[in-house]
C-alpha cells in the first residue's frame, strides 16, 4: 500500500497541474474553468482511455516483437482516438471512468477491442500487421495518415460499432461521399450490426440490443479523420487558431501529431497550450484475470495531463471528429462553415459539397501506382515519417 501511494504521489508531484488561469480549458467539446472545476477536469481526462507502450504481450505474428516501445508511439495515439469514437459510441461523451467502480460491459467491451492480442480489433497486433499493406515493416515508425489508413481498414471488421470511418485526402471534405458512405448498406446493416448471439460472440461483447437500435436508423455513426500538414517544418501561425476551435466542437475527438521525434493525442487546449495523453510510458501487457476481469487501472492516466506549447507541434497531424446521427454531422458542417469567417483563422480544409472536377477518384489513384499523383500524394503524407527518429529498443 505504501509503495502504490508512493508512486502515485511521486506522479502526482512529476506532473504539473493545470496553471490557474481565467483562460477556459477546453477538452474534447467541453468548456471548464480552472478555478471552480478543476476535479471534473482530471474526471474527464481520467475517464479517456490511455494507451502507452506495453512490454510481454504475445509476439506479433508469432515471431515479431513483444513490445512496441521506440516505435509504437503513433499506433497507441491512433488507438487512443479511435477508442475515444467508440466510447462515444457505445457509452457516450457524458460517461466517466470513476476507479474502483463496477463499469458496465460495454466499457469491458470497448476496451477489449484494444488488449494487446491478435484478435482484438483494435490491437497494437492488427494494427502493425494490416500496416504492412500500406508499406510499413512491423515495428517500422507511422505516421498520422498511415494510422488513419489502417484504422479504416480494421474497422470493417468491427460489426458491432458499425462506424462509418472516412479519411479526408487532399486537405477536402466532400459532404457528398460522407453522406453516400453513412447511408449506404440500409436496410440490411441491422442484421450485420447484431450478428447470431453465440459464445465467441459474445465474449467479443455484442449487447442484443445494438442491432435492433441500427434497424431504426439510417446514418451509420461516422469517424471523421483530416490528415494535415499545416506548415512546412513548424506550424504555420494561421492555423493556430482553427486548431483550437476543433477542440471546441462538440464532436472533437481530438488530434493526433507530435513534436519531432514523439507522437502524442491532443485532447484540449487552455491558453497557447496543448493539453495531451502521452504513449511514452512502458506498462506490462495486461492479461484478464480468472474471473474473466481485465484489471483496467493502467488504461487511465490518473495524473494531471501534460501540456505543450501549440508553437512546438510538428506540423503533420490527423484531427479527428464524431458524428453519432446525420445532425450531428449537418451541426458540425455548419460550425466549419461559420469557422471560416473568422478573422484571424485560416482554414486547416476546405469543405465542399462534391467531388471538385479536377480530382482523380482515390480508388484509380490506388490502382496506378506509377501515377504521378499517387506518387505526390504518397510523399505528402508519409513525408510526417521521415522527421521522425525511431528511437532504439
């Protein structure tokens, strides 16, 4: 008991707390003034699940490595967003982790998708190996888009969220492709969304009732993900201020980037700082227990976050938005709108209502290798990988 205090109260002491400031702290959405609700601040940071590297979980692809410290850093930011759409979800943005409390399965559930084993949906295992498909070696350093790219590609398998994940290329969001792509496969995505109730299945946690909700509805949940690059080398100033207004939205799921050499996942910001969950932390892989239990303490950061300043952000970043219904997604259309007549912010994307002639179909692009805007394409955004050090083992 002494040394579980001990240690708490060394964190406690290594992290700064937030800066009293009559500037608001924005998380995710939500608005909070430091001086009368600074508790339900670290609540609401607690309750965000946090991944960090892990050591001894079982060698991805039967051979490879145990651990993803020095080159998992992305893979856990992209787990940490993605995770945060999923809690949306299927518990929603009000729900808080509160320690030593019984949660209810759907927390087990989301949280299942992500243990660091070969057939959870979301593991560091997956996301490693269906990266090798978008040119990345298992323990090869990822940057935002890459995780973005296979994220979408995992999520297919996920029956149960029955997300909608669209990834924005070319700095453009075409209303039309999301609204084709969150109302197509109705009326039948009911029935995939509740699959036959067996053992294995509900081991993976589908609760029956998912399915009937999905029937009723029309618009696939949608995970909107915006790869940028907003400056060359550092963060053009302009943007600073569109940057903040993202965590402002009430469908932020945050932004994940860095700084040279380390990945983080932005959830807020208060000031001129950038409030984030940092992955570089190595924790051992958790195994449930024999009840079944998986032991969840060490998926919550239980410290006030860390901050940074928005001037030190690298500039390659994802920023990441949820739109659970079809209003959801027209409110936050608006709100990019209104955005944009800000003095002072330039625009991080445009958003158009169709595809503008002059751009190839992504599908073409993926089949023409040897096209010379696939070709630019791939460097733009994979050129966020080469500014980064893969740190050694």
């Amino acid at each position: 008991l002494f040394l579980a205090t001990l240690t708490y109260d060394t964190l406690r002491f290594e992290y700064e707390d937030f800066p009293e400031t009559k500037e608001p702290v924005w998380i995710l959405g939500r608005k909070y003034s430091v001086f009368t609700e600074k508790e339900e601040i670290l609540l609401d940071v607690t309750s965000r699940l946090w991944f960090t590297y892990r050591k001894n979980f079982p060698a991805i692809g039967g051979t490879g490595p145990t651990s993803d410290t020095g080159w998992g850093c992305m893979l856990r930011c992209g787990q940490m967003i993605f995770a945060q759409a999923l809690v949306c979800r299927h518990l929603g943005r009000d729900w808080r982790w509160i320690k030593g409390k019984r949660q209810m399965d759907n927390y087990f559930s989301v949280l299942n998708a992500f243990i660091d084993k070969k057939d959870s949906y979301y593991s560091i295992h997956q996301i490693a190996q269906m990266g090798v498909g978008e040119g990345k070696s298992i323990g090869q350093w990822y940057g935002p888009n890459t995780v973005a790219q296979v994220l979408k590609k995992l999520a297919t398998f996920d029956t149960w969220s029955s997300l909608a994940v669209h990834i924005a290329m070319d700095n453009t969001v075409v209303m039309e492709e999301i609204r084709r792509l969150c109302q197509s496969n109705f009326p039948c995505a009911g029935a995939v969304a509740c699959p036959a109730v067996e053992s294995d299945v509900l081991y993976n946690g589908y609760p029956e009732e998912a399915g009937v909700r999905d029937r009723l509805s029309l618009w696939k949940p949608l995970v909107l993900l915006i790869p940028l690059r907003l400056g060359l080398t550092e963060i053009n100033e302009a943007y600073i201020e569109t940057l903040k207004h993202c965590f402002m939205m009430p469908q932020s799921l945050g932004v994940i980037g860095g700084k040279p050499n380390s990945a983080h996942y932005f959830i807020g910001y208060v000031g001129e700082e950038l409030i984030y969950l940092d992955p570089h932390t190595t924790q051992p892989a958790v195994e449930p227990n024999d009840s079944g239990c998986l032991p969840d303490e060490s998926f919550h950061c239980q410290h006030p976050p860390c901050r940074m300043s928005i001037a030190e952000l690298d500039p390659s970043i994802a920023v990441g938005f949820f739109c659970n219904t079809e209003e959801d997604f027209n409110d936050w259309c608006q709100q990019i709108k209104k955005l944009s007549l800000v003095r002072g912010a330039l625009p991080m994307f445009e958003l158009v209502e169709r595809q503008p002639s002059h751009f190839s179909n992504p599908d073409v692009l993926n089949l023409t290798p040897d096209s010379s805007d696939a070709d630019r394409l791939e460097r733009f955004f994979d050129s966020e990988d080469e500014d980064f050090e893969i740190l050694s083992l």
